[in-house]
C-alpha cells in the first residue's frame, strides 16, 4: 500500500494534506509514504522532516507513481496524477459541485475520488471532518483580521487620559466557525451578539457569553438543519430577520459573517443599504465570499471600503493559519484512513454509511447522489 502526498498547486494554497506525524503513523499502519518534494515548505515543513519519519522524497511523477492512495487539501489535477495505480483513491477536499469538470476527469481517469467535505456528521465521523477543523481556525482568523483593519481597539481600556469603549462585534452565523469568532472576540474584550436561523444555536451564544439576537415573532429553525447546516428560510422570516439585523448592526463595529448551505450560493445577510447605516470605520468580514458571499460588495480575494466600511474578503482563510491549519487537515485524512483499515488486506475498507456518503466516482462513473 503506497501513499502519496503531493505538493498543493493551486494559487494561494499554502497547507499540505500530510505532516510528519501522519506520515509516522501511516508508516505505523504499515504503508509506504512517499511526499513530493516542497509539499511542506509553505506550511513550515522542511523535505527532511518528512525524510526524518520515514517517507520517500522525489518529484511529483515518482511519488504519484504506483500509488494505491493520493492525498491532497485542494483535488490535484488528474493529469498529473496519471502514473497512480488504476482504480486509486484520491483523497482530498475535492469543492464538487464547483469543481465538475475536475470530477468527471477523475472518472474518466479510472479513479475513486473521495470528497472529504461530503463527510456525515455523525457522532464517529467528528474527528474526519475537514470542514470543522478548518472552519474553526477560520473562524478565529477572521476575528483577528477585523482586528487588524479596525482603526480602534477591541476591549475596554481605562486610562489616566480616560476611557476607551470597547468594540461592539456581531457574528451572524453560529457553525463552528462562529462559534469560535464568538469565543475568540470576547477574549479580545469585545462586546459580543450574534444570531442563526437555527433556534438551538440561542443556548451555545450564550454559554460563551454573548448576546442571542433571534426573530421573535416567526419561528426559525428548530434544532438543527440537515446536517447540522442552516436551510433556506420562509420569505416571512428574511423580511423579519432583515428588519431586526438592520437595527442592531447599526449599532456594529465589527461584523463577521459565516453563513453557508452547501450546495447552494450563500444567502445574502448584508445589503449595501444596511451597510450604509453603519459607522465609518467599521469592518465585515465576509468568510461565505467564495461561495457568492453573505454581503453586497464583497469581492473575494480583496479588502474594500464602501460608506467608509471596510468589507474583508479573503479567500481560503484557513490557508492564512497554514500550518496549524495543515496539522489538523493532515490528522481528519489519518483519522478516516485509519478507522477503516483492514490489517490482512495492509489497506482500508470503507462501510456503506461513509463510503457511500464521500465517493464520488467509482468504475469510470459519477456516483455520488449529490451529483447526478
């Protein structure tokens, strides 16, 4: 059983799907790791790191040649996986539904493609989950990139010369990522309020002591969406949450957003007109901006003001946190791997409930009901 883990190419990306502690491990499993050389540099991590733990170092086409397994962060491009063994798996957040094309070449190409963001979220599947891991440092880094476009301070600080007020942050969207921009700007000493669609979330915003904002008067979602993701909500609860959203971030330093439903563009939060309301100097931070955005006048990639507000629109946030962020990555792939894997067979064997739920293609075929 041969792994390989291959250097990132897209533009930007900066993590890398293995470190030297998985190698370590899948070594432990008894498999043979091989790493491109340079997959690390970007996360901090040196060929002779992963040389250390016993992986083989080469080129892309000698470490992708006979692999049984491909492990990447972004889905490589089929072309320069050719020399992988027929029917090997990829491994990887592979952005399906954006990424088509990419799909249907890896059918083409005879391989099993494994969509790690299709990942259930179920109880023994919490330690695979690529979205949480990533999301939460997401969410941490957005908290602190609104600190560092805001001309102010965030807590209160008493001084001979007087007082400084501090920073009013609303956080609309309590996934993990909110959850930890919440958690991350009360450590800050910001004044914290934020809202969900989903009633569930009122208990969580409190237990990390900021203020519940909910629609009152029309019901939202009780518990948890599908998935544990929000859904689309009635025309009636939008124009509500529109109304309340629009008093209360008038009165907003910093808002970050996180709104997402996969599969779909993200639902817009944020007009252009309630952003007028706000104060000059104030900051959004928009981590929905890949998927269309939750704010009017986001751009993905770019930092823009309009009514003297600046919106914050970076793209693949996690890949700023790099090497954390590629620790935590690197260890959802091992967990997976290593929960399924059959010591006779020295590979792993998937069950129906999370195999049928990330496989994508399989025998020269799109397979995934997402997909068809």
């Amino acid at each position: 059983m041969k792994i390989a883990i291959v250097r990132e190419l897209a533009e930007g990306e900066r993590r890398v799907s293995g470190t030297p502690e998985t190698v370590k491990k899948f070594k432990a499993l008894g498999a043979d790791v091989a790493v491109e050389a340079g997959a690390g540099l970007t996360a901090s991590i040196s060929d002779a790191d992963y040389a250390a733990m016993g992986a083989t170092v080469a080129d892309r086409a000698a470490t992708v040649a006979g692999a049984d397994i491909i492990l990447g962060v972004q889905g490589p491009d089929p072309a320069s996986i050719a020399g992988a063994k027929p029917g090997a798996w990829i491994v990887a957040g592979l952005n399906p539904f954006v990424e088509r094309a990419r799909v249907d070449a890896y059918a083409a190409g005879g391989f099993e493609a494994l969509a790690m963001e299709f990942m259930p979220r179920i109880t023994r599947a919490q330690s695979m989950d690529i979205l949480s891991s990533q999301s939460n440092l997401s969410g941490y880094k957005a908290v602190l990139d609104a600190a560092a476009e805001y001309g102010r301070s965030f807590p209160m600080m008493m001084t001979a010369a007087g007082t400084v007020s501090p920073a009013k942050a609303f956080i609309m969207g309590v996934g993990v990522a909110g959850l930890q921009a919440i958690a991350t700007a009360k450590r800050l000493g910001a004044q914290v309020s934020a809202t969900d669609v989903r009633s569930a979330t009122r208990e969580q915003i409190e237990s990390l002591g900021a203020k519940a904002i909910f629609v009152e008067s029309i019901a939202g979602i009780e518990g948890e969406g599908k998935g544990g993701y929000a859904t689309e909500m009635s025309e009636d609860y939008q124009k509500a949450q529109a109304e309340l959203v629009s008093g209360h971030i008038a009165k907003q330093d910093i808002v970050i957003t996180t709104a997402l439903i996969p599969g779909r563009p993200a639902p817009r939060l944020i007009s252009d007109a309630q952003i007028a309301t706000m104060k000059p100097g104030s900051v959004i931070v928009d981590l929905a901006v890949e998927q269309g955005g939750n704010v009017e006048g986001a751009v993905l990639g770019e930092v823009v003001e309009r009514h003297g507000v600046k919106i914050v629109g970076h793209k693949n946030v996690p890949s700023r946190l790099a090497a954390d962020a590629s620790a935590l990555f690197a260890r959802n792939l091992y967990n997976f791997l290593s929960a399924f894997w059959n010591k006779d067979r020295n590979a792993p064997v998937l069950d129906e409930e999370i195999g049928n739920a990330i496989r994508v293609t399989q025998g020269g075929k799109v397979v995934s009901e997402r997909l068809l």
